[in-house]
C-alpha cells in the first residue's frame, strides 16, 4: 500500500487558528512530505514509536517503496518542509506566539522532517 493510501488529512478543529492556517499552507505546499511527517507524529503519540530504531524502522518501512529518484525528490522537499516550519517557528518566536494549540506538534513537525530526511540520505547511499 503506497503512503497516499495510509494518510489522511488530520482534522485540525481541536487547535487554534494560527495552527489551522499554518497546517492548510503546509499542506497545500508539501502534500505528500507533510503528511508523512504527521503519520509518524501520530504513531509516536499512539505510542507505536518508542526510540531512535523505531523511529527509524517506521521511517523505512513508510518510504520502502520508494526509487532512487524518488528518494531525491523526497529529500528535497522534506528539506524545503524543514526549511519552511523552521521559518514559521522563528516568526511566532519573534513574536512572542507560542503558546496556542498546535505550536508543540508544529515544533514536532519540524524535528521529524528533518529526522526523516536523514534517514531517507541512509537509504539513498545504501542504494548506491
């Protein structure tokens, strides 16, 4: 089953507004990665991932289908994802905006899109 099939869009209706917006733009942008990013945040919070080897064994059981090019793309985009939530936490730090629903699971957010690239890089150079 391919990772279309096993993600969902995550109802955002317990969260306040500006996770809301910020969701729906990530989203928008980075479909695939960003939902893939929340897949694993949901299994470690359903206390399916426990450590760094379960962490990781999601991650490649989660991407095993993935090609060579594949994989490229992926790392590419989940570093722009990284890239992006990395800008959006440093405005709502200026700004003094951490404290509403959802600003935990977005710092989350950006942890797992960069611990996720990292291991895709395991893979690619093992494919090689």
């Amino acid at each position: 089953m391919s990772i279309k099939g096993l993600i969902k869009n995550f109802p955002t209706n317990i969260y306040d507004d500006d996770y809301v917006l910020i969701n729906k733009y990530l989203f928008e942008t980075f479909k695939e990665e960003y939902a893939l990013v929340k897949h694993i945040r949901k299994k470690m919070l359903a206390g399916e991932i426990l450590n760094d080897e379960d962490l990781e064994k999601n991650i490649r059981d989660e991407t095993n289908n993935y090609d060579t090019e594949s994989i490229g793309v992926k790392m590419f985009m989940l570093k722009q994802l990284t890239e992006s939530l990395s800008s959006l936490l440093t405005d709502l730090d200026e700004k003094n905006n951490k404290g509403f629903k959802g600003y935990d699971d977005l710092d989350q957010y950006y942890s797992l899109s960069f611990e996720i690239n990292k291991v895709l890089v395991k893979i690619l150079l093992n494919q090689e």
